[in-house]
C-alpha cells in the first residue's frame, strides 16, 4: 500500500529521533512491499523561528492531507530560549495544543510497558517490579483545564488567575467508548481516574463513564481517585490494564507511568479522532540539553511509528516487526545512556536506529 505520512522534526532532540523512526519506516515499507511518501511540517520553535507562530494554517492544512503525521517533540529551554519570551498564546507548546484541537485529536494512548531486559533500569523496588506491567493510559486530549476559558486580571487590587475545568457529556462519552474499546482487545479492565470527591467535572465524568460500561458487559470498570492512582502507580502498576483519565490527570499519570518503565524515553503514543488519522509522538519532551549531540534514546518515536502502522495503516505484521525488532535490540544488549547499566553496549541515537532497523 501507498502512504503519506507527514513529518515534524521539531525542536531539540526533535530532528535526530524522527530520522531514525523515518529510518526505520523505510525499511519496514522494503520489507513488506509498501511506499510511503512524506512531507515535511512545521510546528512549535521551529515554525516560530519561520513565520513567528507556532502553528500555521497551512500546517493544519497540510496534516489534513496526509494519512498520519509522526513527530519528534517540541519546545526549548524556558530559561534561555527566545520562544518564551513571547507570549504564552506564541510559545511552541501552543502549536502543540492547537494542532491536536485542530485535527480534533481527543483520544491519546500511552502505552507504559516494562521490558524485561529493562527491568534493571526500573526505580521500583525490585518485589514490584518483579511483577512486570503493561498499561495504556487513554487520556483526554481537547478538553479540561487545558482549552477551558483562562485570564489573569487584577481583583480589588490583587492578581488574579483563572483557568476553567469544563467537560460536557459528550467529550466523555466519546473517550470512555476508545478505553473500552480498546481495553476488550486487552486485558477487559478499565480504572476511570478522577477526583470525583472534589469536582463537579468528575462527578459528571463517573456518570457519563458507568453509562458506557453498561454497552461493554464483558469489561471490568472501577473508578479511583487521582491522588491515591498516583500511589498506585508505584505501589502495584501490575494492577492496571487501561487507565481512563481526563486531559490534565493524564499529563500528570503518563510521565510518572513512563518513568517506572525505566525511561521516559521508551514511551510511545498516539492521538486520534474519529477518523483513521492519527498524530503519533513520543511521549517525552525535547531535551534540549542533549539535542544534536547523538545521546537521544529514538525508541519512543519508532515505538510510535509502530503505532502508526497498527492504528492508522492497518498494518499489524508490520508494527509487530517493529516492536520486536526494538526488543531484540534490547536483548542483544544495546543501550542508549539514558537506559545503560553495566555490561550493556552504549549506542549512539544513529546507531540505536541502525541496529533497530537491521532487525526488521
Ligand atoms: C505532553 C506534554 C504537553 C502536554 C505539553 C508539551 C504542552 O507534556 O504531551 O504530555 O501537557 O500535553
Ligand atoms: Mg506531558
């Protein structure tokens, strides 16, 4: 099959990490018989360094007119990039937002799974993490605390913030049938995370949430609140199959998911609408700290790209070869720094790729 993909190299470790999943794409399409075609978007830093906003229309249209888009990561250094001197609204995480509000990409799945070859690298006590785990975090992507009205204005004489946390019915409705949906091709068990003692918004979402498990008989639900699921998550991860979460708990829950798998480094995800689209990212940032210096780990972005396959392309052998290519790496002992321990090869981010690659 043919397929156009679009490319956001972004900002930091952005350009080196997406190469290497292009890299790894194309060996994939040589194996299998397959063409994709690709097209290079701008986004964050990157597109402000061009035309002075982060996002364009363009851009947005352009991403419409490809069958998926993957992407490296994007941002600066707060302290010292230009970017955030603009305002807010100009900044490069505001492309961000406004591109997975434009395409309508309400639906992010973040995967957290521990390897066992990783398991030396995972911070939990070795009798949790012995257990193993293997997680999706489906997280709410256009709506909450994230697009809800916000100002900041002096009260009586006293600045004042306000942002809004607001979901309707339908938002929820829409998310909580993808974690069901997808918790049936799993383990058939969703924990709805909230704080449900607390806000109004949560009260809805249980609701809204135990209508849907009605259509889903063979799923599992519980419900558990934000606070004690971030305990959870270090105390007994092996617990969870699907998290269901709203768009700020899920920012919050899928870095700490990531991190007891030993590195942020190693987490996939994608966003989607209703469509076969999809925006496929890692889950990390851009560390611009170790950008251009060939020390990224890529396997996040070409995890992602897998992704892609399975979810946008339809392509299940495919992204199976890529995922198990990536663990045959791992066996075989090579290591980006980020994951190295002792007795383990150091490799480079262009070498991780190749090695990745040879093994399709
Ligand atoms: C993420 C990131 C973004 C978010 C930032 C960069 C705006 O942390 O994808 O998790 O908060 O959603
Ligand atoms: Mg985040």
């Amino acid at each position: 099959m043919n397929g156009k993909i679009g490319l956001i190299f972004g900002d930091g470790i952005g350009p080196e990490i997406v190469r290497e999943a292009k890299k790894v794409l194309d060996r994939t399409a040589e194996k299998f018989g397959h063409r994709f075609d690709y097209k290079e978007l701008l986004l964050g830093g990157a597109s402000i360094d061009v035309h002075g906003v982060p996002l364009t229309k363009e851009t947005v249209e352009e991403a419409k007119a490809c069958d998926a888009v993957l992407m490296g990561s994007i941002g600066g250094d707060a302290k010292t990039s230009p970017w955030y001197q603009l305002e807010p609204s100009k900044r490069p995480e505001a492309g961000l937002l406004g591109i997975r509000k434009a395409l309508n990409l309400f639906a992010n799945l973040r995967p957290a799974y521990l390897y066992e070859e990783l398991r030396s690298s995972c911070p939990l006590r070795e009798d949790i993490s012995r257990a193993g785990f293997d997680l999706l975090i489906m997280r709410e992507l256009t709506g909450g605390l994230y697009f809800g009205a916000r100002k900041t204005e002096e009260v009586d004489g006293v600045m004042t913030a306000v942002d809004t946390l607001s979901y309707n019915e339908l938002e929820i409705r829409r998310i909580a049938k993808r974690a069901f949906d997808v918790a049936q091709k799993r383990r058939g068990k969703v924990c709805s995370v909230d704080k449900a003692n607390v806000l109004d918004s949560s009260r809805l979402w249980r609701k809204v949430v135990e209508e849907v498990a009605k259509d889903y008989p063979d799923v599992e639900l519980s419900h558990m609140y934000v606070d004690n699921c971030a305990m959870q998550l270090v105390m007994n991860p092996a617990q969870f199959d699907v998290i269901l979460t709203e768009n700020m708990f899920g920012d919050i829950l899928s870095d700490e998911a990531s991190m007891v798998t030993g590195s942020i480094g190693m987490l996939s995800s994608a966003s989607l609408n209703d469509t076969r689209f999809g925006l496929y990212e890692p889950s990390h940032g851009s560390a611009p700290d170790i950008a251009g210096q060939n020390k990224a780990n890529p396997i996040a972005t070409i995890l992602s790209a897998a992704m892609m396959l399975r979810y946008t392309f339809d392509l299940d052998q495919e992204a199976e070869a890529i995922e198990g290519a990536v663990r045959q790496v791992l066996k075989d002992g090579y290591r980006t720094g980020d994951i190295m321990t002792e007795g383990c090869t150091y490799t480079g981010t262009v070498q991780m790729g190749d090695l990745i690659a040879e093994r399709i």
